[in-house]
C-alpha cells in the first residue's frame, strides 16, 4: 500500500532570546548522535513508556501538539492532526525523516516553547518526552503549553525529574551540570513547575522510582489565561510572510495558519 506523504514545515522567523539560542546550538550539536546515545535508554525503559503515553492519548480527540519533537521518536505513535515543534532545526529534520518512514502526516514548526506562536486555547491535546529538562525557563515554557491547550484540554508530560527522596539530591545536584553541558538539566522539580503553570495534576505515574513520571495535567474550565511574552509584534505574527519554508512545501499549511496569532 503506497502512502501519499505530504510534509508541510515551516519555519518561524527566529526569536532573538539568548538562552534559546544556545538550546538550539546544543541540540543542533548533539542530533546526529542523539539517538544512538539514547539507545540503550530506550531499548530499557523509554520504548515501554512512550508506548504507556500513548496508550492514553489515542483516547483523546482533537489537535495534539507536541513540544521538543527532538528527532521524532514519537512520531510512529502519532495519532492523526499532530503539530511538532522543536527549537532545534537539526533534530527537526531527523524527525522529518522519521515521519517519511512512518508514513505519518504531520505539520512541523521550528519554534521556541517559551514563546509559542499559537492562539490562546488552540490545542485539545498538547504533550512532552524528556523536554522540560532541557528548556531553559521551564516555567515559562509550561505557561505557553498551558496557554495554547483548551480549557478542560489535557497535558501528558513524560519528563525525569528531581526524585522524591531527599537522599538522593546531593547526587543530582552534583551531576547536573556535566548532563547540562550535553542537553537536560537532571534536578528540576518538573511536578511542581507543572502546578505553577496553572494546570492541576490528575495522575501522576512514578516510573524508575520517581526520576522519572507520566504526568497527567488539565487546564482547569475556569482558567485565566496570562498575557504571553511572545515577542513579535501583533500586527507582524498574524502575518505569514513571517515564515519561512523549513522543508517541503512553500505554502504554510491553512490549518497552522488559522492557529497562528
Ligand atoms: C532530550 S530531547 C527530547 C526529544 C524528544 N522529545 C524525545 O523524546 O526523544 C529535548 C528536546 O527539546 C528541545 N528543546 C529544548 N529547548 C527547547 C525550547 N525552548 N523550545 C523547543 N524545543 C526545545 C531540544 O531541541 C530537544 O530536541
């Protein structure tokens, strides 16, 4: 059976944030070993778990988003009508690839999640694998996730983290800057950056201990959403000449278009 692919990807002009730039040159730097470092991880534990979170989100309806798409190890779970962002253009075209093997259509976007580009209460479904690790201000970061899902829209956050014992912290706090020097940060307390967002946690899986969990979050009905500090100028992001062709085709996809501000 012949599957008719049609990649759509953009680019968005690039914000000038200093510390996005450097995640940028990081991942760009570590793409082209990111998976063959990742395999044993993967082979071990994160093929069992991404399947788990999958699991619960084929249940779901709607525009999934998925931020830090990395090389695309989700793609071939993904279900129909995923957007994938990632800041790093390297990784992104290793998950392009990725989704031409797989068959899947999907709508890439090179973006910071610190600034998303989206409307408030555009997606029904937003998601992350090993992402709030790496972002510099996660926070900030799980403040435009939770701006850009809907209103009672579920967030599943598959992240590690700081362990729940104490004992252990010295440890991670020891570790963390050699890890950092290649990507994650190891002692972030993801959890409670989850709840400063604003979103209220519904299930929490431990898995490997408590380093690393299944986050399952909402946005409340009744949320307020914050202004964003999206940085370009509104009369210039509703604007499509602010994009540029990434791969494929020139035209921005018409469904990214109406979800753009
Ligand atoms: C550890 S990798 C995980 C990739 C993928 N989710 C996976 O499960 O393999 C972290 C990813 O987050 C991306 N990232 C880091 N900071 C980001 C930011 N501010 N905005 C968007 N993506 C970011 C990196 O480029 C990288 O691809």
């Amino acid at each position: 059976m012949i599957t008719v692919l049609i990649l759509r990807c953009i680019m968005v002009k690039s914000t000038t944030r200093k510390s996005a730039k450097s995640d940028r040159r990081r991942y760009n730097r570590i793409a082209r070993f990111y998976d063959l470092f990742e395999t044993p991880m993967e082979l071990m534990n994160f093929r069992k778990w991404r399947k788990m979170l999958f699991d619960l989100i084929k249940a779901e309806k709607g525009l999934v988003l998925e931020i830090g798409a990395g090389t695309g190890k989700n793609i071939p779970h993904y279900p129909s009508n995923v957007v994938a962002l990632d800041i790093s253009e390297k990784m992104l075209e290793r998950a392009v690839r990725r989704a031409k093997e797989s068959g899947k259509k999907v709508d890439f976007l090179l973006a910071d999640a610190e600034n998303l580009p989206f409307r408030s209460n555009s997606f029904d479904v937003v998601f992350t694998t090993f992402v709030f690790c790496s972002v510099d201000d996660p926070v900030r970061g799980l403040r435009e996730a939770f701006r850009v899902l809907k209103k009672g829209g579920r967030a599943y956050f598959l992240e590690h983290m700081l362990p729940k014992s104490r004992f252990l912290h010295p440890l991670f706090n020891l570790l963390n800057p050699i890890f950092r020097a290649f990507g994650p940060e190891i002692n972030r307390r993801t959890d409670e950056n989850i709840q400063r967002a604003g979103f209220q946690i519904v299930k929490e899986y431990m898995l490997f201990g408590s380093v690393f969990r299944l986050i399952v979050a909402e946005k409340p009905l009744d949320s307020v959403d914050e202004a964003s500090g999206y940085s370009l100028k509104r009369s210039e992001s509703s604007d499509s000449s602010n994009f540029r062709r990434f791969i494929g085709q020139s035209l921005l996809p018409l469904r990214l278009t109406q979800l753009l501000r």
